[in-house]
C-alpha cells in the first residue's frame, strides 16, 4: 500500500507543477502540452536502462545451475518411475 502512496502522490506533484507551467506561462504552451510526452518517453529510457544494468550485472550461480540439474534429474527419475516418458537424455 505505501508504494501505491508513494506513485500517487508523485503523479500529482507532476501535474500540479505541469498544469502550474500551463497556468503561468513560463514555458511557451506548444511546448508545455508536450511535457507528458516528454516524460512518456523519459520514463520509457529509464527503463530501458534499467534493465540494461540489471543484465550487465547479472551473476552467474554455477553451484546453483548443479542443484538445479540434480532437481532434473530427480524428476525425471520420479517421472519414469510412474511410468511417464520424459523423452532421452
């Protein structure tokens, strides 16, 4: 519930500043009707790039990948056992 809070409450900063910029004319209008756009495609970057740092740090866990194949093992075992074909090795 705190992270729902936590995006409403940044929603309405950003509209009560954009609808702040319409009101007061600091920017001209052309470009202030394009500032959800703008964030639009900012928010989009940011996720991209996100994502990009997240496979570039990415570890590898070998020790895992071994229980991993052991659990694969053991289930194809179980399957055969029950008389299930899991296709060759």
């Amino acid at each position: 519930m705190k992270h729902i809070v936590k995006i409403i409450a940044l929603l309405v900063a950003i509209s009560s500043v954009w609808i702040g910029l319409l009101q007061a004319s600091i920017i001209p209008c052309s470009n202030t009707w394009l500032l959800p756009v703008y964030l639009i495609i900012l928010l989009g970057c940011y996720g991209l790039l996100m994502v990009g740092i997240g496979l570039i740090q990415f570890r590898t866990c070998p020790h895992e990948a071994i229980l991993l194949q052991q659990d694969v093992i053991e289930a194809k075992e179980f399957l055969k056992a029950k008389g299930v074909d899991v296709g060759s090795d």
